[in-house]
C-alpha cells in the first residue's frame, strides 16, 4: 500500500511536505519544511530517511535555499547555488542518492545557461523545481519496476525476511526492498515476511512493520539476534533487503546489522537480494571500502527514544548506522532497469550502460 512519503506543495513558494517518520508508528503527522535549515535538520535527524527519499529531499532543498536569491546576476546565482548544495552535502553522508541528487540539480542549472544567454534567474528557480518535481515522479515509477523486476524472483507462499525499512517511508511512495513483496502480492503471490526490528533506531518494527501490516502482509517482528535461529529453523526462503549505496563492484551498504544478515543466509544456503535504484550505485568508488559510513550520536544506543539503558558514565559506544555486503554475499541486485545475478564489476557496468 503506497504511502506518500515525501512532495512538494504549491509553485515556487511552495513547501515541501513529509511524514515525521521518528514519530511513527505512535503518531501519523505530515510536518512542513520552506526553509534550508527545517528541511537540513529534517534529513539529519531521520524525519525524512531511506536513500531515494534522501535523494527527493535533497533535490527540493535546493528549491527552498535558492529561491529567495535576490541577485540579478547569473554568477551571484551560481555562487548561492554552490553554497546551498555544499551545505545539504553535509546533512548525511552514506546515501548516494543524496549526492546523485544534488549533482543533477547542478547540471541542471549549467545546463540551461550553457543553452542560452540572458536566462533570467527566476527561470532557472522554476527550472530547479521542475526537476525536483521529476526525480520525485521518476522515483514512483522506478519503485515499481524494481517491484516487477523482483516479484519474479519470488515463488508463491515465500517467507522474505527483511532488514531495516526499505519500503515506501524510504522512497516516494512504494519502496525497493518493500516494492518487491508488494508487487508479488498484487500477482495474487502469497508472501510472508520476517521483519528485523532494527536496532538502535527501531526501522524495522516502526517502519516496516507498521507497512506490512497497513498493506495486508503477514507480518512476524524478531529482535535482530534472533535471524539466526529463524533461519535454521528454515523459516526464510529468501532475504531482500535495500542499500543506501552500491559500489563499482557489487559491494553494497545498507543499514547496520546487513552485513551479518548476508553472512547467515550464505551460511544456510538462503538467497540474499539487494532492491535499489540505478541511482544508487557509485561507480567512483571501486569496493565497498571506500563507501563513507556515518557514525551517529551514542545516545541512538545507550538512550533510545529517551529511555536509558545504559550507564550514565564511563563507557564507550560505537554507533555506525551503515555496514558494506560484500558482493559475494548478494545472489542478486533487483534494479529498476533488470535483475543483476552474482554481481560483478562487469555486470554492474553492462546494465548501468543499458537504455
Ligand atoms: O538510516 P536510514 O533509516 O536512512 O537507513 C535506511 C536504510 O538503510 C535503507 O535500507 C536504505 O536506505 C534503502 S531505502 C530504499
């Protein structure tokens, strides 16, 4: 059941709109964003989270932090431009999406004053919000593809375990990882799905969870130590989670506790597929090691949601929100434009080549 996520409402002074997901399941609230601070804070603190969704609010970031540039001149534009996307470049630094976003913003606008002269600047603000507006609608159909890509690789009566969320909080509306369960379910498939909780941030039983079952999806929460166990027990037929981003060969990064997961399905023979958008791979980074992995506040792990559960003093705490799949773990990466089995560089390079 597609949920809308994220959009824009209104012309150029318009707002951007998104559901406050750190309030979920407790409270359905949409709260409003018309400035470059609120919408900053917003991607920073997960209100707005999940690489595409990332991605769509980067690009409408944009919108609201040039279009009150004053100046005339092309150069005052540009130079305000830089500053806007720099600043947005440092709200989170793993999803690729965020940076995929930012740059097609950028080309944009050199774009259309390459084309012309005497663009007017006020042009280009409509322009930026054009394009906004399309990688939002681009994102709704590329979940869907990616759903249809994936739904074939899922027989009926499957069990799908899942980490994280993936679905349509994550995107615009209808999700990667998510979209594939979906769509199985709208070609009458039967699928059940394990959903890891998600520690320290509670993804999967906020998110997902809450998803599944709005969606009619037979729905099982476990705490993330328990996947082992389910899967020796031959609850899980096959894993599908998303990624935040995908190096030149494979490698891919997506929540903490991902990388364990692959492990243990490779260990019990269980297929591991990873859902993700063309954008949200990286072919300037070579492998995984090179994916910059955020590392956030200890108090995510030793207070979540205001509730202490740790020593006040004298400990130390590690908290990384991301970890790398090595690609020899993924069966296959389910994208928008095919299904990429035992991913390489090679194959990696072929489809992303592919109109
Ligand atoms: O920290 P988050 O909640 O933004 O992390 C999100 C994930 O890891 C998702 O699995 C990933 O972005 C894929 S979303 C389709």
């Amino acid at each position: 059941m597609p949920v809308d996520t994220i959009m824009w409402e209104g012309g150029i002074d318009g707002k951007i709109k998104l559901i406050d997901q750190t309030l979920l399941p407790g409270e359905f609230k949409y709260i409003y964003c018309e400035d470059l601070p609120c919408i900053w804070q917003a991607i920073r603190e997960l209100k707005v989270r999940g690489a595409p969704a990332i991605g769509i609010a980067a690009a409408m970031a944009v919108v609201v932090g040039i279009r009150n540039t004053n100046t005339g001149s092309l150069n005052g534009f540009f130079k305000k431009l830089k500053e806007v996307t720099s600043y947005i470049r440092t709200s989170r630094p793993t999803a690729v999406n965020l940076f995929w976003a930012l740059e097609r913003m950028e080309r944009v606008a050199e774009e259309i004053v390459g084309a012309r002269c005497n663009v007017p600047v006020q042009g280009i603000k409509e322009r930026l919000l054009r394009e906004a507006i399309t990688i939002y609608e681009e994102d709704k159909d590329i979940c869907r593809r990616i759903g249809k890509n994936g739904a074939a690789l899922l027989k009926n009566n499957c069990r799908v375990l899942t980490h994280c969320n993936a679905g349509g909080l994550a995107t615009a509306d209808y999700g990667t990882a998510l979209g594939v369960i979906f769509a199985a379910k709208e070609q009458d498939k039967k699928v059940r799905v394990y959903v890891d909780e998600t520690r320290p941030l509670l993804q999967g039983s906020r998110l997902t969870a809450w998803e599944l079952v709005q969606a009619g999806i037979e729905t099982t929460l476990i705490c993330d130590n328990m996947a082992a166990s389910v899967m020796k027990e031959g609850k899980i037929d096959c894993v599908i989670v998303g990624a935040d981003r995908i190096a030149a060969n494979g490698d891919a990064a997506n929540k903490i506790g991902t990388y364990g997961v692959s492990i243990l399905a490779k260990e019990h023979g269980i297929p591991f597929y990873v859902a993700a958008p063309i954008s949200t791979f990286d072919l300037r980074i070579p492998s995984g090691n090179e994916i910059p992995i955020e590392q956030r506040n200890a108090k995510e792990v030793t207070e979540p949601f205001g509730c202490r559960i740790a020593p006040e003093e004298g400990l130390n705490v590690y908290n990384p929100a991301f970890d790398v799949t090595p690609a020899k773990y993924i069966e296959a990466i389910i994208t928008e434009k095919g299904v990429i089995l035992h991913p390489d560089k090679e194959k990696i390079r072929l489809l992303l080549e592919k109109k």
